[in-house]
C-alpha cells in the first residue's frame, strides 16, 4: 500500500488481534473434534499452503 502507511499499519494491526481471536476458536473445534494431534496436521497444511503462495508474490 504505497503512500498509505496509515492504512497498512491499522490493518496489519487488525489482522493480528482477529487472527489471535480466530486462532483459538478454530484449535477448540479441531481439537474437541479430532483430537490434539489434528491441530498439528491442519497447521502444516496451512504452513505448506502460505509457503507456495509466498513463493508466487513478486518483488515489488
């Protein structure tokens, strides 16, 4: 977000705080639904899934 410092840093700021919030909702799910060793499961996958999308962003 070029020229819009402002903006970046509220959303980035916000981005955080509802991460936090929807991190522990969504690991209570998992783990209440398929155990405690699900959650370890899903994280990879996300982990794997933001690695290629990262790979794919280009310099700016």
């Amino acid at each position: 977000m070029p020229g819009r410092a402002g903006a970046a840093t509220t959303l980035f700021t916000n981005s955080i705080s509802t991460g936090v919030i929807l991190a522990g909702v969504i690991q209570g799910a998992i783990a209440q639904s398929w155990g405690h060793f699900a959650v370890y499961w899903v994280i990879a996958v996300i982990s794997v899934v933001a690695l290629f999308l990262t790979a794919k962003v280009k310099d700016v």
